[in-house]
C-alpha cells in the first residue's frame, strides 16, 4: 500500500463483511469499506478516522469506547436518504481505522493525532476527513495537524457545544475542557473565528464567559439559537466565517444535545438540542464549500440507553455527508 | 356465548378484576372486559384483538410480548380525556383475547389471523376493531380477513411509519417489512390508495422509493410532515382517501416515534415523531367516518425503557377511541 | 446557634467539602453551604429544606430519595446562568436539612413537615424557602404551616401537575392525590386562588373535573398549554393571582414532564411538558414579587435513567432561583 | 360465600385464567386458584395471603409490589417437583388475595393484617397460611394474629434471616427491624422459642446481640450454618422447639440470601446463603409436623434483576409446601 | 474454495482483524479463523457453525443473538489455559460462519441446519464440530444431520439441561422443548442412550417423566448431581454410553445453570449449576474418545446481565475444546 | 495540623455527618473520620487513602470512581462484627482523602501515589494503610513508596488476582496489567517473594507463565486453591513469606472474584473466587503480623449491579480489619 502512509494508525478491530451479491440495498457498513493495501485514496471522498482517547477527559469517560460503537451502528442505516433522495453509495468512503492509543502517555497519544491529521492532508489533501472521539481535547490536535499541513490557511471554528471548552490547558494540560483555548494560546486560530452555538446556562464558569468575551469568541446559547432557529443562526455563523477564513473546521461535541436525547453524552443537559435541530445544522454545514473536516466527540456508549445516543452520531455524520454529497453535485 | 365464533383464539393470560363497588373512578383495565359465555357482541362498540406474532420479523424481536403489556398498562389510565371532555367509559369494549398462535408454523398462524379478522367481520360487523400486534407482518393479514369479508370494499390505507414496508414476500415470505406490498401484490389494496406518513431518510433503500413511485404510492417524509403540520397532513390524507375508497384502515408502525419517544421500537430513528404529534394523528383519524379499524405494532416491550413506550402505545389507542366517540357522538 | 430554632429537622447526611482555595469556577455543591452553629439565617437569602417523605403515596414511591439525589447532583451545575448573565452566587443559600421522619407514623412527620415551616416563617421570614418532596402530600403541610405563620395572608398556589390533585382526603388521608383538596377544606386557600397548568387527558377522573369545576379552581390541560404558549399562559396566572392573593406559592410536581423528559417521575405522561418548558415557567414565577416559596414534589430518583429527572429537578430550583435573583436585583 | 369471613382482604387483581382443557401440564398459576364466592374453605389446604406492606420500612423499600410480582411468577413454575417426586397438584391451594392497606394509617393496616389472620384460624383452622410481604414488621402482626386465635398455643419461631430484627418498636414503631423484641415484649412469644439462622457480620448492632443474649434467643450465623451444613442446623432447631412450643411459625427474610442470590432483598449481603441451602431449610420445615404458617418478607421486586429474586422466593414457597405435601403423605 | 461445499452458511457478518506482529499473546478472536477461499478444512481440527434460529422457541427468545455475541466475547479470552498448562492455538479452529435463515419458514431453516451437518461431516468428516444456537430445536436437526451422514452409527446424547426436552413435536412442531423426543420418535436414536444431567424440579411436567422412565432415558437432577460431585457423574454417564455408541453428542442447554449464574439462559432456575461445575463436567466430555460433537443453546444474549452468561458460554466451549486437546495429545 | 505532611491528597468530596447522640448502634461511615486540621495522627490505627486514577488502565475503566463508590457505601455496614464478636469502633480510623490527580499527565499522578505512601511511612510509621484504588497500577507506586520509606526492609506480596500482572511496563508504561513485573524490574521486591492465588485459565498469555516461572513467582490457579481450600492456601502463603520478608503487602484485585460474585470488577470470570472465600482469605491475612497494608483494585462501580461489588469491596476492607483488630488484641 504504497498511498498508506499511517503508521500512526490500527486497522478497526473488526471489519464488516460484504455480501457476496450486488444489492441496491446497501447499509452503511457494507458502504464505508476498511482500508486494505490496495486501496487508492485518491479515488476516495471521505475518509473516517477512529481516535479513541478519553483519558484525557477531566471527568472519567469512556468515549474511547465510540469508534466501535458508532461502526457496530453502521448496520442500522441505509446509504439513500429519503429526505433528499441523496445516496451516499455515489461518495467513496474508507475506514482509515484507529489513531495508536499509548496506554500511559497522553502526550505521546496528542502527538500520533496531529501527526495522522498532518500526514492525511499532505499525502491526500482531496478527501474530507470524519473524525470520531473520543474527548474533545482531540479538536485540539486534529486542527493542529491540520494546520501544521496548511500553514497559510486561516482556520474557522464552528462548534456545537453545551460548553465553551475555554478552561486552562496550562491548569489542566490539553485536557477535554480546553481544546479551544488551547488553539488560541498555540496561535493555531483566532477567538473571532470561533462560533459556539448551543451553550447552556449553569453549564460553563463565569470566567470563561469573560475570557470568551475578551477573545472575540462569538456564541449564542441553545435558548437563544432555539428563538431564532437553528437553521438561520447556522447559515449565519457560515456566511460570516467564509469572508474570514479559509477553511471551517465543524465540531461536533455531543453534549449540546438534550440529556433526553442525548443519554450517552455525559454533560449532556436537560433543555439542550434535540435530534432533529442538530441534523438540519450538521447538513447545512456539510452543504458549505469552506466546512472541509469535521469531527464527533464526547460520547460514551457505556451510557448510552438503547444505542440512542450513537445512531443520533450515526445519523449526526450521514446528515453532514448528505449535504457534503449535494455540494459535491451542486 | 352463540354469539362467539372464534375458534381462533385463546382468552387473555391474566384477568382484571373489578372492583366490587360502583365508582367514578373508572381505570382503563376496569372498562374493556375480557369476553365471557354471556357476553353478547351485538352490544359491544370496540373490539380488542391481541396478535402476539413477531417470528416474522426480520430482525429478532418480542414484539410478541405487547398485548400483555399493553393489557398491563391499562390500569395506569383512566377513562375520561380531560383534553376533550370525553369519557370513553360510554363506549363498550371487550378483550376478545389473542389468536392463536402455532410454535413453528409461521403460515397457520397467519392464517389465524385473517381468520380472526374474516370471522369477526362476519358475525359482528358493527363493531370497531383494533389489532395489537405483533410486528408488521399482521396487517397484511388482517387487512386480507377484512377484504375477504367486504370482497367489494375498496380499502386504503392509513399508515404512519418510519419504513415503507415495500420489500418483498416472495423473498422474505409475508415477513414484517412487507405488509404494503404484500397487499398491493395479491390484489386487496391498490398502491394509489395508501397514505404513508412519517418516513425518515436513510431507514429505506432506494429501490423501495422507486416501488412506491411506480405504485403511485402516496407519501411524506417526517421531515416535511414536521413542516407542514401533523394535523393537516392527517386531514389531507384522510379527506382524499375518503373519496376513493369505501373503508381506511389504520395502521401505526411505532417506529415512527423518535428513538427516543419510542424506545422499545426496535426500529425507531433519532428525529422521528413525537408523541403529541402521534396522539393528535390517530385522534383525527378516529373521528373520521371512513377509518373503520385500526392496529398498532412493532413494539418489543422487552426494550422499553421505564413502560415508556407501552405507555405512548395505551395511550395511542385511547386517543384514537377518544376520535372514535367523538364522531359517534357527532 | 442561638438562630436555629428546628428540632423537626436533621442535618444532611453528607455535606459537600468546600475547596481550599478561592475560585471563580463555584459549583453549586459548593455555594450551598450546610446550616452550622455560626449560620446567621438572617444574611441568608434561600432556604433549602428536604422532606424525605414518600410513605404517603398512593403507589408505592420512592421520592423520599429524592433530596438526597438532588444535593448529589448538584455538583453538575455551575452557578453561573450564561443565558441571563446571573450568577446565583450572589445569593446566599444554605441547606436547613431534611425534616425528620418517623419510620411508622407519617401523621407525626406530617406535624413536623407544618412546624418546620412555620418555625422557619415565625423565626427568619426574610427568607425564601425551596422545599424538595418527597410526595405531594408535602405540599399541604408546607401550605398550612406557612398559613399558620401569616394567618391573615390569602394564599394562592400556582400548580404545574398532570394531576388535579383533588382526590378525597377523608377517604385516603392526607395521601399524595389530595394537597389542593385538602387545603381546601381546611380552609387554607380558596378554589379560585389555585391555577393549575399542565393536566393531561387520562389521568384524571371525571369527578375531579366536576370537584375543580364546582370550586373555581383554575386549570388548562398541557395540550392547550402548549398551543397558547408556556410563558403567556404562566405570565396570565400571575397576573391574575398578583391581584387576589398576598403570597403565591409554587409547587413543581415531577409528574407534569413528559414521560420521556422526566422518566423518574413515576406518574409522568406521554405527550407530557418538556423541561424547556418547565424551566421558563419556573423562571418567570421566581421574577414574580409575590411568589415566595416553592417546592418540587413526586420525583423517584430509584427509576431515574442517568439522572435525567434528577438534574431536570436540580435545573428547574436553579431556573427558579435565577429569576428570585433577577427580581432581586430589579 | 357464606365461608367466606374476611372484610380485611381485597381480591387480586389480576387473575390468572385456566386453559380450558385438562391438561397434566400444569402450572403453579393454573393450580392456585383465586377465592371467589363459591370457594369451600374447608376443602382448601394452603391459603395465600398476600400483604402488600412496606411503608413500614426503616429503608424505602418498594416490598409491597411482591405479592404481585411472585403471582406473576407462579407461571414460570410446573406443580410437579421432580426432585421429590411429588406433585403440589394433589393440595388444593387458594389465593385469598392482599389485605387491605390504608394510605396514610399504619397501624390500622396492621391491625388488618393481625385480623385477618385471627379471623382464618377461627374460621378454617385447617388451611395452612402462606403470607407474602410485604416487609418483616407484618411477621409480628401474624404471629399475634395467631396467638389471638390460639392464646393458649406456644409459639415458637423459626427465623432465616441476616438480622436479629430485635430493635426497639418504642422508638421506630412496629417497624421491619422490630417484628421478634414486638412479639417478645408483647408476650406474644419467649426468646428462648426464636431460632434465628443465617445471620451475619455488620449487619446488626453488639445491643442487639446483647439483647439477644439476655432474652435466651437461639441463633447461628451464616458462616457456622455453613461449616455445620444447613440441613442438620435447621433438623436441631425443629427438634428443640418441638419440644417446647405448639406452633412452629416459620419466617423467610429473603436478605438471608447472598446479595448475588437475592439481588431484591435490599438488605442481602455478600457471603449470604445460597438459593439451594434455602430450599433445603425450607423443605425440612415443610415436613415438620409442628410448622403451621410461613411467611416470605422483605423482597422489592423493583430491585431484581431479571426476576432472579422473585423466581427464589416462589422456589422457597413451593419448597416448603413439597414438604408440606410429604408431610401430609406420611 | 473447492473443499467448502456450504451453499447452505452466510460468512460471519463482522471479522476480527489479525494483529500485524506476531504475538505469544494470542486471544481467541485472532486463533479462530474465518473461513476463506484459501482454507483447506483438511488441516483443520475444529469446526465452529453460528445456527442462529429462536422462532422455534416456545417462550419469545433472542438466542439467535447468541452466535454474534459469542464471537464478540471470544476478544476476552486467551488461548492459553493455565489451569491444565494447554494452549488451544495448538489446534486449527475455523468459523464457518452461520447457517442460512428464512425469514418465515421455520421447517427450511431446520432443513438448512441438517444439511449443513450432513455436508459437513461428508465432506469433512475429521473436524470437530462445535455449533452455537439458537434455541434447542436445533440439537434435533444437527444429530439427525450427523446420523444422514453416518447412518450405522449408534448415537448416544450427553445432556446437561434443565429440562427433559420431551415436548411432543407432534403438537409444537419441532420447537425447542421437543429436540430428545423428536430424536426418539425419527429413529435417529434410543431413549437408553440419552444422559441428561442437571433437570430440576418445578420445571418439568409430570407426564414428560412418565415419557423419560417409559423409554429408558437415564436422567439425575441438579440436587442429586452436586451430592455425588459433578466429576463422577459425567464420567460414568461417558463410560456407560461409551460401551453403548459410537458417537456421543454432548449438547449444553445454558438453563442448566443456576439463574444467577446464566442470567441470559432464559429458563435458568434457582438452585441451578454453578459455573465452575460445568466448566468441571464438559472438559471431561472433551477429553472422551468417542465425543465428536457438541452444542450450546439456549442463551439469549439480550437478557445477559454484563456479558456473564455469554462468557460462561465461550468458556464452556473453551473448556470443552481444552479437554479435547487433551485427548488429541493423549 | 501540624501532623498533617500531605501536600499530595485532595479532601474526600462529601463528609458523611455525625449523630449528635451517642449511639451503640455504630455505622462505619460514623466510625471513619475525616481528617481535620485537629487530626492527631499519632492516635490513628488506619489510614484509609483514596487512589482515583483509572487513566493507566488497558482497557477503558471508571475505577477511578470507586474510592468515592465504596465511601457512598460504608453507610451499609455496622461495625461490629457478629461472626467474631468484634467491634471495629475500638479501632481508630481516619479517611486521609484521595490522592491528587492530574488530568493528562499519568506519570505526575503516579508520583503522588509514591510520596503519599512515602511520607505516610516517614511521619506516621505506626498506622495500617488500606488504600482504595483505582486501577492495580497503583500498588506498584504504593509498594515503591513503602520501599522509599523503608529502604532496608524485604516486601513480600499476597496477590488475590485473576492475572499475574507481569506485561512489560516497558511496552505499555506502568499500566495495570506490569505492577508485579514493574516492582521486579525495579529491584523493590523479588519474584520469589510473591504470592499469586486465584489466577485463572484463559486470562493469562502463555508468556507471563514462562516469566512467572523465570523469576520464581509463586502461584495457584482458582481450580487449585478451592480443591485445597482457600484457608489453607492462605496460611501456607502467610507462613512461607513471614520466614522470607519483613512486611507483606496485600493487594486484592477485585477480578479475582467470579464475575457473578463481582460483576463491576470488568476482568472478573466466571468459575472465579466466591466473596465467602474473598472474605476468609484477607481476615487470615490480617491477622499476620507482618501484613502491614493492603489495597483494593480495579473496581469499576459503574458496571455494579446493585452495589454488589462495592458492598463485597467495603466487606473486604472490614474483614481484613477483623483480623487486624483480633492481631492487636491478641
């Protein structure tokens, strides 16, 4: 596999078998195929990556847990989207497998994920990367990575967050609670290219909403984006970021879903998102040019109740391909 | 009982008793008495029939365990609506039981089923019946046993589901995900006269879309259903069908509730239905003229979370009969 | 603690530990300091008072878990509100402890549940008290003890409940279906100062109806609750209590969410209200001038689903104390 | 039902129905038959009485769902015991239904409970009685239930249990710590007549032991019944009370069990017994012709995992009477 | 793949991932192979086939889950069993993946498993076979393949079940109470031969004993099982029939076990075997010369409580397997 | 507090509170005290110390959450001991808190681990230490800290483990498969001087035996120790190492017990150590004079089923008190 150039990364623990005949009733985990030596990234459009970390998470968590959880829910879902009439069979996609997860070293684990985002983009810049957490300090170093292969590049944030994830990483190291900070304090991107939709109240310390005023952050809580809908305050966000950067980095942290709906995201609270509202601002991002990498953190599957919480990030990652899948035929 | 002609079933598990003294206080487990020698069906509004068949399901499921635990259930409910000023306590209504269910012979029950219906039909076609399945693969029976009765009707359907249920019995046999086409194919119903609302994308393959399309089947995604209003969905569907056909039958997948309001459909999605938009559907169905039966189905008690979905289950049906009394009243 | 005059209460039977050193980022665990010798109750602003009684219940419940669940939950929540900019730590809040119980006479702890109260109004009127049930048979005794104190106040309840809560107190006691009845015949409160929001269809009997009717009590189901909109249908209550009564009680019994949004709640509902919903209504009756004491009743944290309903309870005091906090400052 | 004197019971409320063939297969739940008015008392050998009463706990405790969660049970059990070659079948066995509960008055409950037994020794002193708790105070209300019919009887007490159950009702009540220093301080029965068997470390206070020593109660705990092996700990007991009481009243607290063994019994312990030791004590005693009554206490089904608990108390149940029924054989 | 003539198998739907490096470390996911083109079942010496059927059970259960969750659970395990110093990757094991389902035709589904024995054992008569279920219906089908294969051989079943399994097929269909009888009544083999140990009271019907004594069916009950220890047990029973068959089948009905240790063996019972019995008993089945085959059945993995059952049942395949390592190298 | 040199502990997060009365009816959460600023450690019997850290595990693990589990526990336990006649209230205990932890650097928190034992040993040499892990990676750094403290004395090792703990710290770090092998490694301890009983077939690579044997490690699987009898093995064990080493640590890992006796510890097994056996062994242990601390390991209370696992922990810890306490009086 002469294009394979990963060393940081493990093949998936278990792959998904195909079935023997063609079907048009292709599910997803017979859609998104494991990479093998001859795979040719070149000819692929997305391309996802496991990066089962939490020991960096400040309260004890179990997303590492997540890669397999959301590939064993693969099953459950078709590759056509009736609501669009989208099939996401047309998009080659390939499972990239697993950041190497040092047992002891954190560190060691933060450097393999900015190295696996850098080298993806140097050796094959053309495809979209879908990365599934793990905690969100993993943001930190996979738009780092990102940075490091695109050093020109003005870098945007769009973020679903309950939190700011504005806390200390000089306190805490890079843990779960500070990948945004952290991004500013490396001069990785600017606070006004951050947009934080969905905070809560009693959720996020007052001096975060200080530093994040000081920084030019720009939020709006769920309350608020529920007020003026989640659809025009995302296509808002969008149109602003595209006339100041170059690319938009979407970020998904579970946790801005509704406890209810969202059992498994363990800040997750009660009055946050519902399903529904994150489909329609996960599609619309996907939708847009400048959104070229996203990623889906802090979801524990040990908590989950009925697997609801890992087919919402199922469903969270086929809404963003669908509208991926319709800019690429726009 | 001369009036009682169903060798195809057996009498409900467990019994309620009644509370010895008259009361006010009238619980739904109180209302629907099991039939009796003595119980004369000419008198009776509403029938109850239990289907407890899920072999034919596809995926592994106990659906089969949901007339009990729907029996179960009544006695959290009164029968007064509060909403509506109805107490249904005015409508008479008997648990005719379950049919009969054969261990490996999936046909003879099947069989049973349209049977049951067919009998019923016969004997006491005044009275309303409502099915509680048992997965989806009933309705094809019992909408068979109501043609084989009414050979004349035309019949359509009023189906509010997250799949379309198109696939096909000559691969599957009558299994659950192909009730419609079942229909469709062995002449009872014709695709222009179904009604399918509550559709979700990436939960059907494309080529049962293009079934559907060549049937003229009639349906709406969930999505826009959400857009345009539950209600008036319900009222378009039902006002068109009505000048078509002679009698609708109603049948509600609980799979059309959000994973999260239905969690013991195996089958429900994140951003599905919620429960007040289902209460108002079946409501409205019940107070039209042309609804003449219903069924609920899909829903493995053994996966509910807290009787959640067994709750929204009783509850469907009670808003339906509050429909029902409302037009009897009318 | 010569200010400490409770010989019906215990202390809490864990105390949170303060952290060492200042900090910004302050939990609520830890702004809610434990009653000591030293606490002078008149520089305290809120008064939070456990009434572990669930022994009075109709169905067997579990709710006298409930205090000791919220104050475990606690630690989730900040106290800073970035939805309104308040920050609850300007309030000070101390924790009295739980009313004590006596293991087989529960008119003996229904005596302690009035004297606590009235102790509390007679010695430290200043403050606001937050009383955590415990079933709804509290209610009633909180009511009485506070009309014991201010015997020429008129009393109104606003009520947030799927129930009517008007069951017959001569037949079951002081039960947890009776409260509002009960304080009716006593003489407590008057029919018409009572405003009930939130009832749902099935769940009440017809004769309760009649009861409510016949005494002018005030009520509209969650259904049309829901179609005119949470917060003019709360603004309207207020209003229209503001000019009848001195003091406007608020009691939060569990039950009004949705089955879904409050799974701990043994008697909530599907098609129930959501806890958006319930945290507006609670906010603007704590903005209001004459509300002046609350209780959240009816929450069995033992069929909770990842404390769900628990921090929905602990969210919904915080909601309430928020707009107390905006009043204040107004 | 003119044999029929029991104002203190409610029948249950849900009955189990009978197949309509005969069939030599048959259930615990088709054999147990519900009283109903055209029952002859004096042909029946084992009454049920269940007892749905645990507001009397010291710890909530949702033991007042046992009574229905065992006759749910019944069906999971055949009448034939193959290990004895003995068929229950041959008894004639009836349920009498719950004793009737107040909401909010303890003790007139108990007073119903000690009634009802009053009543069905003056009545049909034939039957055996088998009460289902409910929680452990109800044992007392038995026994004094028995003495008031039998006041010349001695009555000895053969106890399984982790705990001495000998704290102070002048302090709690009649409460379930209370039921043996209850019946001892009322004269109801000696200490020297109580053999308690099974108890266990940290689980009960030295004043209790001490009390235990002074009032010459007999007791073993678990870890010595184990080495002596139970059946010959249970055979001495017998003998030596045989030859001091009348009446042999046997009581099961299912926290005698391993906390794996009896996951429902909130008060069961690691290093308990076993499921097989207890059906063999309780056999033996069945076989005592001097053992007149049982009881089962001290289970919350709503703790049990996968009815694991429920399942062993009907085991215990049906134990005892396969002894019972040799005893009657012999 | 010339030597693999299954039309009647699917692959497995998920395949483990082979680490890279070769390892001492070796877990049983990566030692049992997936079938491939390239295998050559000459070499191998154990065959494992998923027979995931339970719509022939007479009580709802998920057992056709249990081949999946099984192979899931193999990634706990090593191969290396320090107990007796025997390493399993010493042999070659193959997973042939699953026998083919139909939907609704119970009667083909059973004709594919008899094939798939049948084929097997012709074409590759010296492999081991090991299948899972499934529900024991399937025992039935799999001997009688085996016997289709080797019509001369005599056939003798080693039985560790609760129950005698002597339901009449004629009645059921051949469901999963029947498989021993079916057998009998097929002439596939003789009552004499059969060897069930573990049966427990309440859990058989009266007449099925009459059927086991009327056709010489040697049987001994869990209680009479542990007095004589488990080890001498099964060695006689192995020494009885092997001067008797040619071939012993040992086939494991999970409800053999306790309840507490089999939670996910839906009729498990209390009082039932402990694990470390029947890891005892079917080691010593693996060491006996003329056992060739065997089954595990009836674990629905749904009901499993943290994954025991299902370890429990990929150990007592590894301990049968490290007994017939034994025997290999004896 | 002068006495109080322990720069590296956190205080627990919630102090249970204290009955103002005097009361013989002792619980252990009453028993253990917090340290205070007044703590004079000279008067203290036994130290319990908290090790939260769960990040240096393999796998995914929350035992980082079972210091604060175990605590939330002791509320279920006397202290007086009825089996040996001994009350643990004539011990003093004090809960110094729990180690501090950094949230991404392992390697900072292990350190504090070692200093914590460390200066425990250097000011306070004459309390037992009882550590509450956390994963087994904590009792290499609290047996280095011993050694620190103590650089003359000889350490010998009583091991109750499923796993002989002897992967290569190089290869993973010291994580919690390498603690035995670390501390060999590091010259702290010697192979001979360790103890391994309970280890088990199937969870031990072949590798680890060959090192075990290299180094002379001492062990005998779960099989071997019930055929001898736990006592027995525990004695010889106490009886060898008391001739070969000054001190003996004990160090429990929870996985030793069978996965039905301790479902939260995520390696337990099944046919492991039942909690009876547990409970025997550490009482010997603590009786020996030479046994001079002890730990409690990989205890995930998040996978607990009814806080069997933490009430087996909490009884685990008393039992070996037990034995202290019967030391000291002896």
């Amino acid at each position: 596999m002469s294009g394979y150039p990963y060393p940081q990364l493990d093949r998936p623990q278990r792959v998904w078998t195909k079935k023997a005949e063609a079907n048009e009733d292709v599910k997803v985990n017979e859609w998104i195929r494991p990479v093998e030596q001859s795979t040719d990234l070149n000819d692929v459009d997305v391309t996802i990556l496991g990066v089962p970390l939490s020991k960096s998470s400040i309260s004890t968590s179990a997303a590492s847990e997540n890669p397999e959880a959301m590939r064993a829910a693969w099953k459950s879902f078709q590759t056509y989207n009736l609501d669009e009439d989208v099939d996401l069979a047309s998009l080659q996609a390939v499972d990239l497998g697993d950041v190497k997860q040092h047992v002891t070293d954190i560190h060691q684990t933060h450097e393999n994920i900015t190295q696996a985002m850098e080298a993806m983009r140097v050796h094959h810049p053309h495809t979209l990367p879908v990365s599934l957490g793990g905690d969100h300090s993993i943001t930190a170093m996979l738009v780092k990575g990102w940075k490091n292969a695109h050093p020109d590049e003005r870098i945007g944030i769009l973020q679903l967050d309950t939190h700011f994830d504005l806390r200390d990483p000089n306190e805490l190291g890079p843990a779960n609670g500070t990948p945004i900070r952290f991004l500013i304090e490396n001069g990785v991107i600017e606070g006004k290219h951050v947009h934080n939709i969905g905070l809560h109240g009693f959720f996020n310390a007052k001096d975060l909403k200080i530093y994040a005023d000081q920084h030019g952050i720009n939020y709006i809580t769920m309350k608020n984006t529920r007020k003026a809908g989640i659809g025009s305050v995302i296509q808002e966000a969008l149109e602003t970021l595209s006339k100041q950067v170059d690319t938009i980095y979407l970020t998904v942290d579970m946790d801005v879903l509704d406890i209810v709906h969202g059992p498994a995201a363990p800040a997750a609270t009660p009055g946050g998102m519902y399903t529904e509202e994150l489909f329609e601002a996960v599609q619309l991002a996907g939708e847009h040019q400048r959104v070229k990498a996203m990623d889906i953190v802090c979801l524990d599957p040990r908590k989950d109740v009925g697997e609801q919480t890992v087919k919402a990030a199922v469903h969270t990652m086929l809404s963003f391909l669908t509208g991926y899948s319709k800019r690429k035929e726009a």
